[in-house]
C-alpha cells in the first residue's frame, strides 16, 4: 500500500492519495521458487550423502567376500592364520560401518542441528585411519603412495571424518586416475604455514582433462563413464573445505601430474586463545 499527500496551490493539505496492490499472486510465486530450491537441495544433499557412503560400502563387501573365500578353504594347520585374518577383516568392517553411521549422523545433523562435534582433527590420525583400506586400491592399480613424514604438525580445525573425506576422495581420483595407464606415485604431505597448515595430495598422472578444469569443484562435473564416478567427490571436498574457513587449490600439467592442496586453520586450545585476546 503507498499513501500519498495531497495538498492544493498553497501547500495545504486536501487529502491523501491512496494505491493497494494485491502482491498475494507475486507471494506465492516466490514461496514456489523457494521450496523448489529447497527440493533441489535435498536432492543434492542426498546424491553426495549417497556419494560418500558407496566408498566404505565398497570396503565392507570387499572385505566380506574376502572372509568369505578364506572360510571356504580353510583347513586343519591353517586355522591360526585364518583366525588373525578374521580378526583384521572385522576390524575394517566395524570402521567402515561407523563411518557409514557418522556420515548419517551427520546429514540429521544437517537437517536439526543436534549435538557439538569436536571440531579438531590430527592429520596423521586421519591417514593412519584411511590409508590401509586405500592402499589395497592403489596396488590393484600398481600406484605406490608415498606417505612425507608428518609427526609434528599441529592439529587442524576440521571434523576428523570430513578431513578423511576430503583426503579419501582426493587419493582415490589420483589412483583412478593412473588405472588405465597401469602405474604411478602419490605422494602426500603436510606443511606449517604460519597459522595455516597445507595438505598435498600431488601425483603423477595424466593431469586434470581441460574439458572439466574450469568446472572442476561444481556438482556432476566427469570424465568418468556413466555408473562409474558421479562428479560429487570434488564438490564435496570444496563444500567441507569452506564450511571450515579453508581453502582448496589445484595445479596440474598435462601428462606431468595434478597436485592438490588444502589449506585448514591450525586448531588453538581454549586456553591459548583466551591469554591471547
Ligand atoms: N588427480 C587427478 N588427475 C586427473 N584428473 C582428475 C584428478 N582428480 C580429479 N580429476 C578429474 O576431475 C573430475 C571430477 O572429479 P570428482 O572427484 O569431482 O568426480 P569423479 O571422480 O569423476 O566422480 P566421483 O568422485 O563422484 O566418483 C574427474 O572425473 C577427473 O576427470
Ligand atoms: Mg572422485
């Protein structure tokens, strides 16, 4: 409603003008475009939840049918051997499973908010956790990881599971992408930086295809044959990297190798921050 004054010759006033809109048609236009963006956002939250928990999905049923074949050819002498090995497949299978429970804790999380999570990740205790599944992967592919020394970096400000993820998602697109030529390296390190800490993930691959290097961290960008990559791994990394105030950064060459780099916030004890304010 806009109400105007009216006033004669003399400035005096006479009346008042008045205009009504019915704006109740242009409200529930704008109300539609937000649930459909609402929509949209679910549908994306739920295609990277399902993202993410195909990968320890795929650990569980590998490890699984392995316990399977062992069981069926087990004999007499062997039973010692066979026993360790079991002990080591549940180990990974009951990881696997919590990290598939702290992903979906993670999206109800989303949706209401509900606990604090400890927000302090150690870099070597997140490749400590990751690296013995992804090593299997990487001699399938006959790529050798090359873990750099990281004992005394400090501990970053980031969820440990969403740094497994970014890191799992980063080596895993390395060793996918050396699959086909048969061989290759990854090395991995970390660096202090100030009150940065910087985490490589640098290999020597065929280098990032220029038909996706300027999407590369949108939703649904691949080179990957349909069934085989979703496009989600990087946009994820990118989402969690910004949710903690970092920062990601790629250079690759073709032919020579892709480095990857992410750039977290080294995490302060309380009690260093308040003496320091
Ligand atoms: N280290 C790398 N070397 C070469 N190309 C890469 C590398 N990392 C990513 N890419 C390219 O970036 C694209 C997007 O990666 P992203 O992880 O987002 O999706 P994806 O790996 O294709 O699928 P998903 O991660 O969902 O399985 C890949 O398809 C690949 O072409
Ligand atoms: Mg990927």
């Amino acid at each position: 409603m806009t109400l105007s004054q009216l006033a004669d010759s003399t400035g005096q006033p006479i009346g008042t003008v008045e205009i009504s809109r019915d704006i109740s048609q242009r409200r529930a236009l704008m109300n539609q475009v937000i649930q459909s963006e609402r929509l949209a956002a679910v549908g994306r939250l739920a295609a990277g939840v399902a993202h993410e928990i195909n990968n320890p999905l795929a650990v569980i049923a590998e490890v699984a049918g392995y316990l399977e074949d062992v069981l069926a050819g087990i004999s007499g002498d062997e039973k010692v051997n066979v026993e360790r090995e079991f002990q080591e497949g549940l180990t990974t299978i009951a990881a696997h499973v919590n990290r598939c429970r702290d992903i979906t804790h993670r999206l109800l999380g989303f949706a209401r908010k509900s606990e604090a999570r400890l927000e302090v990740a150690d870099v070597n205790a997140a490749l400590d956790e990751i690296l013995p599944f992804l090593e299997k992967e990487a001699r399938l592919a006959n790529v050798r990881i090359h873990r750099q020394d990281a004992a005394n970096i400090p501990q970053v400000s980031i969820e440990e599971v969403q740094l497994e993820e970014i890191l799992i998602n980063l080596i895993t697109n390395s060793i996918q992408a050396m699959t086909k030529r048969g061989h290759g390296n990854i090395w991995l390190a970390a660096a202090e930086d100030g009150d940065k800490v910087i985490l490589t993930v640098r290999d020597d691959g065929p280098g990032i295809d220029e038909s996706v290097r300027d999407r590369l961290f949108d939703p649904f960008v691949s080179t990957k044959p349909q069934g085989q990559g979703t496009g989600l791994g990087l946009s994820i990394c990118y989402g969690i990297v910004k949710r903690y105030d970092g920062e990601i950064r790629v250079e690759s060459k073709p032919a020579e190798g892709t480095t990857f780099q992410v750039v977290l916030r080294v995490h302060h004890m309380p009690s260093r921050n308040k003496s320091r304010s």
